[in-house]
C-alpha cells in the first residue's frame, strides 16, 4: 500500500553569481547567525511549553534565511509549479545550505531524512526529535530502513511532507554522485 500520492514534480532554482566571500558573504553569516539565536531559543522555550511549536519556529527559520540571502546577496529562489501539499516524497539536490533552510518554509515543515551523525550536536539532536525529522544510519541498512519507514508513516499520518536528498551529501551543481543507501 502506498504511503505517499503521486505530485507533480516541483524545481526550484537559486539565481545568483558565483563570487568569492567577501563582506556581503560575511555581513549574512553575522546577520543570520544572530537572528538564528533567538529564534533557537525562543523555538526552544515554545516547544517545552507547547509540543509542535517547533515546525512553526523551522519554518519561520527557513523564511528568515530566504529573507537574509535576498536582501544581502541578492539570492532569490523561482519555484516553478505547484508546491505540493500533504503527504508527499519530495527528493532534493543538495547543493547548499539554501535549500535545505528554504524548503523548511516553502513545504510548510517537512520530515527531513538528515545523517544520523548530525545527532552528536546537542542543540540540532533536540531540534530534530521534537521536529520529527528521521534520521538514517546509513551503515546500518536493513534497521536503518525500518526506523526510517517507522518515523515516514508518522509524518504521513500527520500530513506532512517528506524532504530526502538521495545523494546523501552537497553536491556541485551538475555533478551525480551515486544515491546513498538508507
């Protein structure tokens, strides 16, 4: 039985020049990285206070970042089609750290499969609990899977997207690394 409807497929392009880092790129880290605390802490003592307050603080996040990137780099995101809705299977390129933060936003709080090892930070381990995210051991295969597919029937009951970078890992734009396991 399917866990997931079919949507039609979804693009969405960054359009940017490519430049070295330099202030722009420097005032954005500083900027960002100080919204970043407060929306943390505040997400933070929401959640405790009432569980599911993280997705609106992920999302607020991911919409902060899409903010920053436009108004300081001149990075602005054209998505092309319609965004789908629900329980769907939305499979990514991962190039950046942009359309991770950014599809936190524009698929309203996705499940995100995320490298188990990502765990060992204790700030991102209590975000990605309360946030449901599933994380994959991707050494462990076969277990990985069923805890995997476990956390995916979850977020389907709850209606949610599922976000999955099959690469496993950033990518340069145009390269096609083997899809990871798990």
């Amino acid at each position: 039985r399917s866990m997931c409807r079919a949507a039609p497929p979804v693009t969405g392009t960054a359009s940017t020049t490519i430049r070295t880092p330099g202030p722009s790129s420097a005032a954005f880290g500083a900027v960002f990285g100080a919204l970043t605390v407060p929306i943390y802490l505040i997400t933070a003592i929401a959640e405790l206070a009432r569980p599911g307050a993280i997705r609106t603080g992920a999302r607020l996040w991911g919409r902060v970042f899409r903010a920053c990137a436009r108004a300081m780099l001149g990075i602005r995101l054209v998505v092309e089609g319609a965004v789908p809705r629900g329980p769907v299977i939305v499979a990514g390129k991962h190039q950046s750290l942009y359309e991770t933060l950014a599809l936190l936003d524009i698929l309203d709080s996705p499940a995100i499969v995320f490298k188990r090892e990502l765990l060992a930070v204790p700030l991102w381990r209590f975000f990605a609990r309360r946030h449901r995210a599933m994380p994959v051991d991707r050494e462990a295969s076969a277990p990985a899977l069923r805890a995997m597919v476990k956390t995916a029937r979850g977020a389907v009951a709850a209606r949610r997207a599922i976000l999955i970078f099959p690469e496993g890992e950033r990518v340069a734009p145009g390269a096609a690394p083997p899809i990871k396991p798990g």
